[in-house]
C-alpha cells in the first residue's frame, strides 16, 4: 500500500464524529446504561449527527425528553441508587454478552455496583452470562456498526428478544418511571422486522452461550482473570510456552520485529497499580492479529483490552504483578494453559516452584512522583471485591 492510499482510507474511514461504531466500549457502555435503567429507552444506539453532518434530530428529542425526565426525578425525589438494584445488573449483563460487549465492561459493572452497594461479583458474570448467547451481529467479532442496529430499532429490539425469551427481568424500573417490560410493550420482535441479519433470534444465535466473555481462575490468577472468545471456539485447553515482556512497549516492538517466539505472550506490570493506571494493551493486540497470528499466540496480561480486541486475549489477571501475584513470577518457557471449559487459567509449575521463585522476586523499581505515586498507593485490583491495600 502506498501513502496515496492510506491517506485515501483515513480520510474516508470515519463517517462522522463520535465513538467507535462497532460494539466497543463506549457502545457497550451505552448499551449497558441504556439496559440498567438509567437512559432513555431508545437512546444507546443513535448516531449523533445525519448524512449532512447536522446533529440528528432524534437526538434533540431525546435531550428534550431528557431534561423533562431530569426534572420529574427531580420533583420524585427517585435517584439512580433506586433503579440500579442487583436485577438491573444481571440485565446489564446478559445484554452485554447478548451483543458481545467489551470487556471493559466487567470493570466497569463492578465499579458502578460498588458505588450503588449492591452485592455483585466478579463471579456473577459467568453465572449470569454464562446462560446467554450471542445475538449481535455487530463488529469487531461481526459485520455490522451500532448505527446499523439502530436502522432496525436500536437496543430496544435485543432487549425484546431477550425478555421474550426470559433472558431479562421486565419488572426492573428505568429513568422514565416505567418498567422495562413497559417501555418494550410495543417494540416489534425480530419477526416483525423482514430479512435482515443484525439481530439473530435467540433460537438461532450467531454463538451459542459461552462463546463470549469468560472469567477465568486458577493458580496463574488466582482472584480473577477475564477471557474474550468473542463467538469463537477453542477446541481444547489452548497449551504453550510463555514469551514474557515487562511492558506493553516492549512485547509491541517484539511482535513488530517478529521476534516474539512462544505460543503465549506475557504482557505484565500494566495493572492497575503497576503501570500505574491498567492502560489498554491494543497494540500489542492488533499487531498479533495483522502479523496473522492471533489464532495461534494468546496473549495474557495484568492489564486491560480495549472493546476492539480480538483473538485470544486474556486480560485484567489478578492479583497483578505488582503486587507479586503469580504473574510476576513466569518466566520465558514455562507452560501456560487456557482452558474455557473448566474456566482456568494455569502456569505448569508446582507450588513448590512458585513459592520459591516468590521468595526471590522484588517489585521492579519506579520512580513515581506526585498523583501518581498516590495513585499507586490506593489502587483497587481488577475485581474491584475488596478495599485498597
């Protein structure tokens, strides 16, 4: 390809302003909002702006409907602590496995429960997702944008199927004062809505349940680690040697000049306190999946993925490297076992081993100044279950 045609493909590749149009963060968050309770029906999938680059006008209705909303809250005296209630989450969840959500929103779930006081785990989201299956056909694992799914009905017409199919609990109260099985009473169903392939019904998903975001265990995450199959399937434990890196910066350059060797790619001391902050590992990500690798080398990290990775991507591993969790103790060669069906994640070393190589690791050192020394100091690990260390 030659600069002409890159700067042809960038210059056409965004339709308009925006988040990222396929289910990414920011659409697996409005949806996830949308599907608690706490905006408009309707409102997550809507582009901002029409062909002519004028500010939609449903969107102005909906900032209208919105403010009229605000203030009946208002005079009510109703808050979000009101509508954000332990079946409000299990919604939230099933819809963002419904439409292969990003895993961003495991973070962001349990953050938003810790805040309301409700009793929701990192554990729930195999129980309650683990039973839904992928509908969306919606990038990056699909075909389509978000604004393709609003051209059809929006958000609305998933969380019908989904309650019609007993995937939802319909008497859980939104923003508007009305329950979710009301303000879907009169969204039409997938049958109603002629050929298309956007929305597949639940008797027939784009994957059966268990195909989309697992949480994962065992003795190289003992708290936690977070799985991203995206539809796909993994005949089998996936089984390798580990590449290991200290830093996102240096398994990119790695894989960049192809010399990242090993079936598994360890990216480490990118967690919450450790990089500090849990930074997005895209690009190491991306590279994998452009140098056509990412069916053959999985990828497990202490940090986070952005909504746009795909392959086999293991992230938010807990407790971190930081911390002297197992993470921080692999080293290039050993064996690393992913294996969705028994949800585990395990390095094939002994206790014995682990524990001594443990006695013999040391934080590397930083030089942290300011907020971010702070930062480091009162950061939560990824499963967000237990108070600051």
């Amino acid at each position: 390809m030659d600069i002409e045609d890159l700067k042809d493909i960038e210059c056409h590749a965004i339709p308009g302003p925006g988040a990222c149009g396929g289910m990414f963060t920011a659409n697996t968050m409005s949806s996830v909002v949308e599907t608690l309770g706490l905006t408009l029906p309707g409102s997550a999938s809507g582009v901002a702006v029409d062909s002519e680059n004028k500010v939609a006008e449903k969107k102005f209705r909906e900032v209208e409907e919105a403010v009229k909303t605000l203030f009946t809250l208002m005079k009510t005296g109703q808050t979000s602590r009101d509508i954000m209630t332990r079946k409000a989450f299990e919604n939230a969840v099933t819809v963002m496995y419904a439409l292969g959500g990003s895993t961003n929103g495991v973070l962001h779930l349990l953050a938003l429960a810790h805040e309301s006081d409700v009793q929701f785990s990192i554990d729930d989201f195999n129980t309650v997702g683990g039973k839904v299956p992928l509908i969306g056909n919606l990038k990056p694992h699909g075909q389509y944008q978000m604004a393709d799914l609003d051209k059809v009905g929006g958000l609305p017409i998933v969380l019908k199927e989904l309650l019609h199919n007993g995937f939802l609990h319909g008497e859980q109260m939104t923003v508007n004062g009305k329950t979710m099985a009301e303000n879907l009473k009169d969204v039409p169903g997938i049958s109603e809505l002629g050929a298309q392939d956007i929305v597949f019904p639940v008797s027939s998903p784009l994957a059966p349940a268990g195909r989309h975001i697992l949480i994962l265990k065992g003795n190289l995450a003992p708290e936690s680690a977070v799985l991203k199959l995206s539809g796909k399937d993994i005949a089998g434990p996936f089984r390798g040697p580990a590449a290991v890196f200290d830093g996102e910066e240096k398994a990119f350059q790695a894989i960049m000049n192809r010399k990242a060797t090993g079936d598994v790619l360890v990216i480490r001391y990118e967690g919450p306190k450790g990089s500090p902050g849990m930074p997005e590992m895209l690009s190491p990500g991306g590279a994998l999946v452009g140098a056509g690798l990412g069916k053959k080398v999985a990828l497990v990290t202490d940090g986070r993925f952005s909504g746009a990775s795909h392959g086999i991507m293991i992230g938010h591993v807990s407790p971190e490297a930081q911390v002297g969790g197992p993470i921080a103790l692999i080293q290039n060669g050993d064996i690393i076992v992913i294996d969705p069906q028994s949800a585990t994640l395990e390095v094939e070393l002994s206790d014995e081993v682990l524990s001594e190589r443990k006695k013999q690791w040391q934080p590397p050192p930083r030089k942290l100044v300011g907020l971010l020394h702070k930062y480091t100091k009162v950061a939560f690990q990824a499963i967000m279950n237990r108070k600051a260390s």
